[in-house]
C-alpha cells in the first residue's frame, strides 16, 4: 500500500489551503491558477448529478494528499 500512497503524493493536486469543507475545490483551483470561489460555483452545480458528483468528491477527499502529504485514507486505515 505504500507504493500506492507514494504514488498519490507524487501527483501535482493537494487540497487547497483555501478550504471550506474538504478542500478538493481549494486544490483545484491553486494547482490550475483558476479563481476558488468559480471552481466552488462549478462543484456545487455538478452536485445537481448526485450519482456522480459526491461520490466521485469523497473518494477525492479521501485519496488526494493535504499540503503536508498526509492522505485521509491513509490515516483511516492506519498506514501513518
């Protein structure tokens, strides 16, 4: 599992230092530049397709590393 976390950390997307829930709109927005509160707007209308949309943010929250590296995931199932 290791390799898998390390490989998680070595990607260029952190949750945002600017965050409000779980910071995947923060970290999108600072790794591509774009305006925070945009990227929000753009999140909160993807929420209208359920199916896809909060699954798809709270497998984000879980596997994308906060700005210390640390991994939500990783944590729950006490890797670190």
């Amino acid at each position: 599992m290791d390799k898998f976390f390390n490989s998680l950390r070595a990607f260029p997307l952190r949750r945002g230092p600017k965050r409000m829930v779980a910071g995947i709109a923060g970290g999108i927005a600072d790794r591509f530049g774009w305006d925070v509160t945009l990227v929000r707007i753009g999140l909160l209308l993807a929420f209208l397709l359920p199916v896809v949309s909060i699954p798809l943010y709270l497998v984000l929250w879980l596997l994308i590393p906060d700005q210390n590296g640390t991994i939500v995931l990783e944590r729950l199932i006490g890797q670190r």
